[in-house]
C-alpha cells in the first residue's frame, strides 16, 4: 500500500497500470531488472515511485539531455526533489549539485553515461547513499543494436562502486536477443525481464501504397482528423513537406536536430498547445514528448527498423482512443534503402581518409590530440573537402564506436553573458520584465560581472515565468546598447579525440563495430521492408509483437489486413449495402454521422464500415460533418 499511496499523492492515479506494481516490487527487494514497455506505458512511474520509498538517491542514466530537463521539471513540479548534470554545466555548478547529492538534497540525480569517465564525479559517487541505479533508453548498450551508444558500456563499471545496489533498465524497443545482451552488458546477478505487452488496441496500423506520397499524405490528413506527427528521414525533405503543407493552408510546423534550441522549444510547445495541428519531422523529434491525443503518425519515408517504426507509431493514441499509424510505401524502398545501407556503412578507404582530413581541419597532429576536444563546423568541413554531409556523419560514427573520436551533435551549447556595468547602471534602465530577469540571473549565476558565465535560459524561464523567446529578446537588447554581452546558444558539433592521432593506414575498424553491425542493420531492414509490404495476409500487429518475440493467436482486427479480411469474409454484402447506402445520403448533403438514417442495417458493422470508407478516400470529416470526398463527389 505504501506505493500506492505514494502514487496518488504525488501523480494522482487511483492504480497502477500494467506491469508498473510488478516492476516496483522487483526493483525494491534488490533484485536486478530488465523493464520492457511499449511508448507510453508508463516506465518513468517504475523507478520514481520506488525510489521515493527507499532512503538514498536514485542514479538515472539517461543519454538525452531534454530528456533529463524534462523529467528533472516533472518531479520538481510535483514537489520532488531531483536535478542533472549535464556537459553544458560549469565545474562549479556540477560540484555544487554533486555535494549536495551526498548530503541527501535530491531524491533523483540524472546524468550522462559519459559521466562516469570523470575521475572526479566518481569519487563524489563513492560518498553517496544510493537506493539504485535505472538505466533509460538500455537498448543503447547493445553493440549491434538500432541505437547504440559506446558510453553505455561503462555503465556496469558503477558496480564495482555500488555492488549491493539493484540496476532497473528500461527500454520500449529490445528483441530477446538484445534483452539477453542488456542483462550480460549490465552484469545482471539473474535473469529477470519483466514485459507488458506490446499489444496497442486502439492503435490501426495500415501500409499505403502510393504513386505520389504527398498525395498520401493529404489523404491521410483528410482521413483522419486531429494531431498529427509526419516523420520524414531528411531535413530537406522535412522543410520541403512543411512547406507544401503550409501553402496548402494547413496549420503545420517543423523539427529536426539543426535547429537551434529556441526555434526546437517554441515550435515543440505550439504544437503540443494545439496551436498547430502538425508536426512535420525527422526522427530527432518525439522522445520523452508525452501528448495524449495524437491521432495520426504518419511515416512517409520507411524507417531504418521495426525498432524505429514502433517507437515512433507508439506515438498516437497514449490517451486509448482510436489512432492511426500509416505507413507510406510508393514501390522504392529496396533501391533507398540500398543507398542508405552504403550511406551509413561507408567503405574502411572512406573512413580513414576523413580521419585525416578530419585531423587536418582541426590541427591535430599525428601523435597528439589525447582527449583534446574542438568545436567543429561540419557544414565548412564538407564544403571545403566536398563531402556529402550524410555520408560523412555516418563515418564519424564509425570513428567513434571504433573509440578515435567522440562525436557531440545531439545538444547546444549554453548561451554565454557578462554583465559590463555595475549593477545601480544596469537596474536604472530596466522594465519590470527585465528587473525579473536579471535579478533571477543574479541569484543562480555568481561571477557574472566578472567574466562569462554560462546560462540556461529554459530554467530561467521556469524561474520567471517569461518565455524563452522573450529572455532572449531582453538580453538581446541590453546586448544592443552594450550594458552586457550576450552570446546566445548555437548548434555546433565538438570533436574530442580519444587518443592520439595515428596515421590514416593505421585506423581500423573491429568487426563488432562495422561488419557485425551492417550484418544486424541488413537483418532489421529485412524486417521492416516485410512489414511494408502491402499484400500481405497476416495482421500487422501480430507481425509486430512476433518481432518482439511476443507470441499470440489474436488478430488485432482493425489493422487494413485485418479490416480487409473482415469486408471480404464476414459481411461482404452488409459492407456493400451499407456503404452505398451512406454514399446516396451524402451526395444530398454532408451530415453528422448520428444523422445517418441506418434503419434496417447491423449496428455493429456501422462504425467499421465508415472508419473502411475513411480509409478509402470516399468521405472524409469536415469538422463534425461526414462529406463525400472530391473524387466521388465528381
């Protein structure tokens, strides 16, 4: 009962769902254990409300800093007591919070695997008192997996350190192989994997093939009202589709990783606001986002994995009403994804000769360069040395799993301010919003009127209830009229060489690092262009949970194989009456489905037999109306 009463005061849930209870008793009796939950079934839950009721700090991995930042403000809101580390942070910011962490301040302290390489923070985590340790996103520690990061490797190290305390890893995507590898990676005392079902009954998962996918995009769009999530593979492709959209006059907006933090925060809160319907984006969106009331995630590029898909598609439908997961084929696949195949695992001649031009562009000599890190313009790098940028990524990758180099992309960096006048100058002109700000930065920030120090502008922003567009703005102006300087954040990737500069010929690459992992990467994408077949016979929930080594006999009934076999096998002259009957009264005028005269038909196919038109392209909902669409109105 003491978590359940945990639960209800702090997150106001009556329950536990699914496997939640289990997992929490499993992690507090000390025993190690491997969590696998689908997208939005509640993982975060498993390991915050345990810890609550142990004594000691709980370490969380986690390889995503948003991530951190937005689990670290739901706790904090909550009136938890929790806080990150991240590499945006000054020494004395990270020691403060480590010597706070000894002396019980946080009940959960986030951080980077990448920590643990620091000979200071582990002595600080010596002196700790910790209930245990969760590992999120563990799918990263395996090798050849769709998503593997090297620093999860020294994750395990921490039980030299903590030998008594239990390890929770977390994942919503692992085949049975790679939960066998998560346990060994993690040095598991037993098997212990604990798996709800992947089952989603109210998500539909339907294949399209299309001659033109814009065309069905729009009828996806059209199809099925209410939010919206495109993933696309490129960022042209993301901005050339955001375009089209918005020309057409749809309420639509962009992500991916190139923007800069502000543009990512302001277009990721209009969207979730509702503001805007859709979300055109690449797969750098969506993580740790938690909007119930996705209807529609449309893929319109094929994903690189089952892994991939699933996580993405889990998207729609968190708030258990109906959804749609699309997938969107036009007959390519095999030749894209035979181009990508080559793209990421480029030839061991490629790779070497962008070690060294790598190390020319960055100054670093043959035999120097150990854990030197440089800020690197990879966009002047590949224009200078005619590289195409995705191809070249996909080396640097290479490189770093090889363990040369450590490659930063995924973050940007803080912005940076010095206040140039004394503090009487600078209050003498300010408003009221800038007062807020300053004095909440005078507060948080010591030496700033003596040199740069680095600033956060999303806790700002917690802190004095302005935006974050407004913060900028404000030190953007004071900036202007030179009362301080102000260097905003920016998105440029750092390179820190792991070891020291050898000649090119020398480099090489481990078979676990390129030929073991193009051979699991050649066996997902098999995977996923079987799922995207569009004549198969078999429901593609099925094949997904088979894919996950779930096994079950029970057809989702409402995937497009599903539904297809239904209108073929189980009613097929109902479907057909019923649906000219419905098309006849929509050529009068559009109606609201509960106006439909349907004396006479079977209740229970009614429903089915709209979603099937939907679907089809034959009516379409304008507002709360039903109308026939143009093709059959014509």
């Amino acid at each position: 009962m003491q978590y359940l009463s945990i639960l209800r005061q702090y997150w106001g849930y009556n329950d536990f769902r699914g496997i939640q209870r289990q997992v929490i008793e499993s992690i507090a009796a000390g025993r190690d254990t491997l969590c696998l939950m689908p997208t939005g079934g509640g993982k975060s839950i498993t390991f915050q409300v345990p810890a609550l009721a142990l004594k000691g700090v709980c370490i969380v991995f986690t390889p995503l800093i948003a991530l951190m930042k937005d689990q670290v403000e739901a706790l904090r809101h909550r009136g938890i007591k929790a806080a990150y580390i991240n590499s945006h942070m000054s020494k004395d910011e990270v020691l403060t919070i480590l010597d706070n962490s000894i002396f019980g301040a946080y009940k959960f302290l986030y951080i980077s695997p990448e920590r643990l390489s620091s000979e200071i923070f582990v002595n600080k985590l010596r002196r700790m008192k910790v209930c245990f340790i969760t590992v999120d996103e563990a799918h990263c520690i395996c090798q050849w997996g769709y998503d593997f990061r090297p620093s999860f490797l020294h994750i395990a190290d921490i039980r030299d350190i903590f030998p008594q305390s239990a390890i929770l890893a977390l994942t919503a995507t692992a085949t049975p192989e790679v939960a066998c590898d998560i346990q060994q990676k993690l040095r598991f005392r037993g098997d212990n994997v604990l798996q709800m079902s992947f089952m989603r009954k109210n998500l539909a998962y339907i294949v399209r093939r299309e001659d033109s996918i814009l065309d069905g995009v729009l009828h996806a769009l059209e199809t099925v009202p209410g939010s919206c999530i495109i993933y696309t593979r490129s960022r042209q492709k993301c901005y050339e589709l955001w375009e089209l959209l918005n020309e057409l006059g749809e309420t639509v907006t962009y992500y991916h990783a190139g923007l800069e933090g502000l543009q990512k925060n302001e277009r990721q809160e209009r969207w979730l606001r509702g503001e805007v319907r859709i979300m055109v984006a690449t797969n750098a969106f969506g993580m740790g986002i938690d909007k119930p009331d996705v209807r529609l995630v449309l893929h319109a590029d094929i994903p690189d994995s089952i892994e991939e898909y699933f996580q993405e598609a889990g998207r729609a439908g968190r708030d258990g009403e109906k959804s749609y997961a699309i997938l969107l084929t036009d007959g390519s696949e095999r030749k894209r994804i035979s181009r990508r195949l080559a793209q990421k695992f480029p030839k061991i001649d490629y790779v070497r000769d962008a070690y060294e031009l790598l190390c020319c562009f960055l100054n670093v000599a043959v035999g120097d360069g150990m854990l030197v890190t440089r800020e690197f313009n990879i966009n002047s790098f590949c224009r200078i040395y005619g590289y195409h940028y995705a191809t070249f990524v996909c080396a640097l990758d290479l490189l770093d799993k090889a363990g040369y180099i450590e490659y930063h992309d995924e973050e940007d960096a803080s912005s940076r301010m010095h206040i140039n006048v004394t503090r009487p100058e600078l209050f003498r002109v300010l408003d009221s919003s800038g007062k807020r700000l300053i004095l909440s930065v005078l507060r948080h920030y010591g030496g700033i009127f003596i040199d740069y120090v680095f600033i956060d502008e999303d806790f700002l922003s917690q802190d004095t209830g302005l935006s974050a567009d407004e913060i900028y703005q404000i030190l953007l102006r004071l900036s202007q009229r030179h009362l301080i300087s102000f260097i905003p954040r920016k998105h440029l990737p750092r390179i820190t060489f792991r070891c020291r500069r050898v000649d090119k010929e020398k480099v090489c690459l481990p078979s676990l690092v390129y030929q073991d992992r193009r051979t699991h990467y050649e066996q997902r994408v098999k995977a996923m262009l079987q799922y995207a077949q569009e004549d198969i016979n078999y429901c593609r929930s099925r094949m997904l949970l088979h894919y996950f080594g779930e096994k079950t006999d029970q057809n989702c009934g409402i995937c497009d194989v599903c539904t297809h076999r239904k209108e073929q096998i189980q009613f097929p002259d109902a479907y057909v009456a019923l649906r000219l009957h419905i098309l006849g009264q929509l050529q009068q005028r559009p109606l609201n489905p509960y106006d439909l005269d349907l004396t006479g038909f079977n209740p229970d196919i009614v429903e089915y037999v709209i979603d099937r038109m939907r679907a089809d392209g034959e009516i379409s909902f304008d507002g709360p109306l039903l109308k026939l669409s143009p093709k059959v109105g014509s």
